[in-house]
C-alpha cells in the first residue's frame, strides 16, 4: 500500500510537536531564552504543519481524469 | 495487526532505570540531574516516534491517524509539569534546593567543629589581601601590624567522626606571600567527599591595605577599618563594611540579604546583583546601585553624586547631606542637593522636603508630595500619570507656576495671588497658574489625582499634613 504525504504529515504532527517542545525547554535551560518569550514557536510549527497537510496532495480521490 | 511504538516500554526502562540507580547510588545528584536533563526525554521520545512513522511510512505500512495518542500526550503534560518543578525547585530557589538537593549527610550528619591554627604571614612587600573562602563567613580587619594573620573555627557536617577528621585534614586554611598579594585560601575546593565545610575565617591585615575576597555561598562578609580598596565576588552573601578608606566596588555580589557600608571615603559601586537591603551611611565618592533590590534602601550623608539603576526606577542625586529612604512602594528624601532626578514606573509614594536645585520627577503611579523649604527655589518639573500632587512653596518664594490636574480637585493656599482655573465637567480637573516675583519655572502635574498649592508655614511635614486635612481651606475659583 503506498502512503500519500497528508497523511504522513499528519502522523509526524505530534511527534515534531513533541520535539520542538523538548528544544524550546532545553533553550530555557541552557540557552537563558524562557519559555514565556518561546512557546508561540509551538504554534507556529504546528500551523506549518497543518499548512503541508492541507497542501499535500489528497490520495483519496482518484487520479487523473474523470468518470 | 495494530502496531505498537517502542517509546512506551522505552520510557519505563528509563524510568526503572533512574530509580534503580538512585537506591543502589544515593550520592549521585540524580534529582539534579533529571532537573536539567529532562526535555530531552521529550526530544527523544519525538524523534523516536518519527522514526518510526517513518519507518512505516517507507515500508508502505498503514500509518496512525495521530502520531501521539491522547493518552501520550497526558503523560507529556505530566512531564512538563514534575521536571519544570524539579528545575524551578533545584535551582531557582534555594529553599528548594535544600528540600530536594539534600543528601544523607545533611539529613542525617552531624555538625563538627574544629578551630583553626592562626597562620601569621610577614607581609614583606605586599599590599593587599585576597581572602577565597566558597561557603562560611569571612571577616577581614585592618590593624596597626606588620603581618596579616588568619584564624577562626571551622564547621564540618558528616555523619561520623572520621569523615569529619578527613574533610578537616583535606582543606587546610593556608596564607602565603605571592607576588604583591597575600593570599588566604580555606580550600575548600578541595573536598572529594559529601561532607559539607563551613568556614568561618578571620583575618588581621595591615591597616593600608586593599581587600578582595571571594566567596560563593557565604553567610556574611565582613571588612573593616582598612585604608585601603575593597572589592567583593560572591554568588550569594550578606556584606558589611565599616570604615574604608578607598573604593568599595561589589560589582559581582550577585544576591544579597543586606549591603551595608559606612563610613567610606572612596567611590561605592554595587552592581548587577538581586537582593534586599542597602543601607549606606557616610560616603565620600560617588555611589552607583544598579541593580534590583525588593527590600529598603536606606542612604545617609553622600557627598558626591548617587545614581540608581533598578528594574523599575531611575534615581539621580547630586549630592545627599540629609537621607534618602526608598523601598517598592514609596521613596521619600530630605535634604537633598539636586540636580535631583526620578523616574519610576511602578506604583510608589514619593515626599521630598527640603531640597535645593532643580528636580526632574516622573511617576506612572503615586502622589507626589514636595517641600523645597529653600530659597531661592530652583526650576522643578514634576508629574505623575495617576495620583495626588502637593507643592508646599517658602513664604516668601518667588516662582512661575504652571500647576494642573486632568480629574480632581484643586486647592490654592495662595488665594488670588494665583490664578485657579476649575473645570466644570464631571471629573472636576483645573489648573493654578501664576507668578510670584521673578522666579523659575515650577511645573506640577497629575492626569488623576487632587492638586494642592500650599504656603509653607515652617511645621514638619507629617503635622502640615494633618492641620492641613482638618482645616481645608477652599480657594475663591474663578469658574471657567
């Protein structure tokens, strides 16, 4: 079976989210960037996210031509 | 077939893991380390369900709607929650770095003490004393000798006997002669075990010297009657000096319950620290404070010019034979030499009586009360966006004054000698504007507040206030 890119995007969603979450506390730590100044990054990765996903192309509808 | 991630079994393997090694290990710093440690738990258990999504995705395996379940992300927030506060607790806080950061010996440890052999060094061609001391008191005094000589006791926290015995025997307070210095060390560096050291060092130098010291977590630090320079390195003490004769630089004490320092003749500059108190008394150089200080700043007898830098207020004298009180909420002076300068944009009170020069004030929240008593007076521009103003004037003062309030009442002592101007909205507001003789421009402004003019009758400030409540008197207004 071959797996179209909007739904890879949306399996790799949280654990990217997962991730930038790791760094942003990791930059409080060890960068002095507190996290109150960070955490919009989260939402901004997470509606670049959604962005590639809505931009993918659908594997859902058929391909080429029509009935 | 459903599949299952390896992050879960991963992260329980972790976690047995920690916990295993801190029965088996109680001195190793795991708490600390979890504190510091822990978002990368987060990072790996990402990129670890990456993988696998990408893994699937290559072998063309049906993927997860969701790339963490609801359930993953609880345990996330529980996460982000216990390690922000083990962080916050271990090192933004120091009682919660005593709670958690205790090991077995400050539970259970006892407290040794041992006295230290006096060590008596010639000083030869040297000038001045560097004290290094991490953790205990340090106290430095100038006399009228030839030689600089250490002593004092020393406290050892182990839970037996010869843990103490060998925490005494490996940090040896030592004083030598090293180029123009002398240098005192406790060595406490030095220690390879849990035992805890406290040294609480005492050192007599010859009167003309120069000071350093530095600590790290020390109780208090102490100097006195030198002639000499002193300068001040610790993470975290209380300092006092009495009786220097040069400068007193404290540019890295960086948290303070108390800074006090009197009789100085050189420069005062404290910077960059957090702290409580500061109390100043009898300084001949210029002071600098910068800095953020939640406590009292008690400041007497300057004779040169005071500059305070806080995160919320900006203070500019020029010279302070009188004193200067000031905390969170409120700063009062009396007899000051100005140019005087403040701003401040927090909430805070500010009196001033008995000042001379110009004075430049800016308040986002507070009244604002001022006495200059003398004469002649000098230009003063003073304004806050949310409070009341109240301007007593000499007598016999000559000044041009331009005084108004947006919202609230005006009271004029002065009577038709100033023109009042009362508005007749709602919100009342107005102005009392008028010269009297030749004299500087004196502007008083509130945005919000009541603005009072009164004619300075010679009685203390406080006393002024309360005839003044009782027997208000309402000047003739001339209705705009």
């Amino acid at each position: 079976m071959r797996v179209n890119s909007g739904d890879l995007i949306r399996a790799a969603r949280g654990p990217l989210l997962l991730i930038v979450l790791g760094l942003l506390f990791v930059a409080e730590y060890w960068g002095q960037l507190p996290f109150y100044r960070t955490w919009p990054a989260l939402l901004i990765v997470y509606g670049l996210l959604l962005l590639l996903e809505h931009l993918a192309p659908d594997s859902h509808k058929p391909a080429g031509g029509s009935l | 077939m459903k599949r299952r991630s390896l992050a879960g079994p991963l992260l329980l393997i972790l976690i047995g893991t920690w916990f295993l090694v801190s029965t088996l290990r109680p001195d190793l710093p795991l708490l600390d380390l979890a504190a510091r440690f822990w978002p990368f738990v987060l990072i790996g258990w990402g990129a670890l369900r990456l993988l696998e999504i990408l893994v699937w995705a290559v072998r063309g395996q049906p993927l997860p709607r969701a790339g963490l379940a609801g359930g993953e992300w609880t345990l996330v927030v529980f996460l982000c929650l216990i390690g922000s506060g083990l962080y916050w607790a271990n090192f933004d806080r120091p009682w919660g770095r005593l709670m958690i950061g205790a090991n077995r010996v400050e539970i259970f440890g006892r407290s040794f003490d041992y006295t230290i052999p006096e060590k008596k060094v010639a000083v030869g061609k040297a000038t001045r004393v560097l004290v290094e001391n991490l953790h205990g008191t340090v106290r430095v005094t100038g006399a009228d000798t030839q030689e600089v000589t250490a002593g004092g006791r020393k406290s050892i926290r182990a839970l037996q006997d010869s843990d103490a015995g060998e925490a005494d025997r490996q940090t040896p307070v030592e004083a030598a002669v090293n180029g123009d210095m002398v240098v005192v060390r406790t060595n406490q560096d030095r220690l390879t075990g849990q035992q805890r050291v406290s040294t609480d060092v005492e050192v007599t130098v010859p009167r003309g010297f120069s000071v350093e010291v530095r600590g790290r977590n020390n109780d208090s630090i102490e100097v006195s009657a030198v002639n000499g320079s002193v300068e001040i390195a610790a993470d975290e003490a209380s300092v006092r000096l009495d009786n220097i004769g040069g400068n007193v630089r404290l540019a890295d004490v960086r948290k303070s319950e108390l800074i006090r320092a009197a009789n100085v003749k050189g420069t005062v500059e404290i910077q960059g620290g957090r702290g409580r108190d500061i109390e100043l008394d009898t300084i001949g150089g210029e002071v600098t404070v910068d800095g953020s200080y939640s406590g009292d700043l008690e400041l007497k007898n300057l004779a040169k010019p005071l500059r305070i830098s806080g995160d919320n207020a900006e203070l500019r004298v020029e010279r302070t034979p009188g004193e200067i009180h000031m905390d969170l909420g409120k700063f009062s002076g009396t007899n000051l030499v100005g140019p005087i300068r403040l701003t401040s944009n927090r909430a805070r009170d500010v009196e001033i009586e008995k000042f001379s020069q110009s004075l430049e004030l800016s308040l986002d929240h507070g009244d604002i009360t001022l006495r200059p008593m003398e004469t002649p007076l000098a230009k003063i521009n003073a304004h806050t966006h949310n409070g009341q103003v109240e301007i007593t004037l000499p007598e016999k003062a000559a000044f041009d004054l331009r005084a108004a309030t947006s919202h609230g009442e005006v009271s004029n002592d002065y009577g038709d000698a100033l023109r009042t101007v009362s508005e007749e909205h709602r919100h009342g507001g107005g102005s009392i504007q008028g010269s009297i003789g030749q004299g500087p421009v004196i502007v008083v402004e509130t945005d919000r507040g009541s603005l009072t003019v009164r004619k300075d009758s010679g009685a203390p400030l406080a006393a002024h206030n309360e005839k003044s409540s009782e027997d208000h008197i309402r000047p003739e207004i001339e209705k705009h």
